[in-house]
C-alpha cells in the first residue's frame, strides 16, 4: 500500500490571493505521490511526473463534476456555432 503525504490547505497557514473574479488562486509545488485537499472529500493527487505530463488522480463526491477544462471549452465552442 503506497503512503500519500498530504497538505491540507487552510486560508489561516496559506496565503491567497481573490482574483478579479473573486475566486482564490494558491500555486502549489507538489512530488509525485504527494496530495492536496479540498474541503473535507476532494483530493487531488500527484500520481506520476514524465518529461512535460503529470498524471492527476481526483477523489470527489458523486455529485462533483470533473471535467478537464479544455472539453468544456470546445463544448462551449461547439454550442456557439450553433446558436
């Protein structure tokens, strides 16, 4: 069984920054094997780093959604030629 070190993200023990649009940005440095929690039952995991990719395993809830952005973006593109 592999160990998992994990980082719990906390606004108090972080700092943060409100973009323009009101979300918060925090840039991570992350090793493989290496976590990130989100709340209390989202992780982000750092599965493997070869050459210029890294392999990403997400733990959510059912009810989250996880998309990779850039199929949302050519969703949305694809809808707007049609419109």
């Amino acid at each position: 069984m592999q160990i998992r070190k994990q980082l719990r993200l906390k606004s108090s023990s972080s700092v943060a920054r409100a973009n323009s649009d009101g979300k918060g940005t925090l840039v991570l440095g992350r090793r493989e094997s290496e976590s990130i929690l989100i709340g209390d039952d989202i992780e982000v995991i750092l599965m493997r780093l070869k050459s210029s990719k890294a392999r990403v395993e997400v733990s959510a809830p059912e009810h989250i959604d996880i998309n990779r952005s850039e199929l949302l973006e050519s969703r949305q593109i694809t809808s707007n030629n049609y419109v």
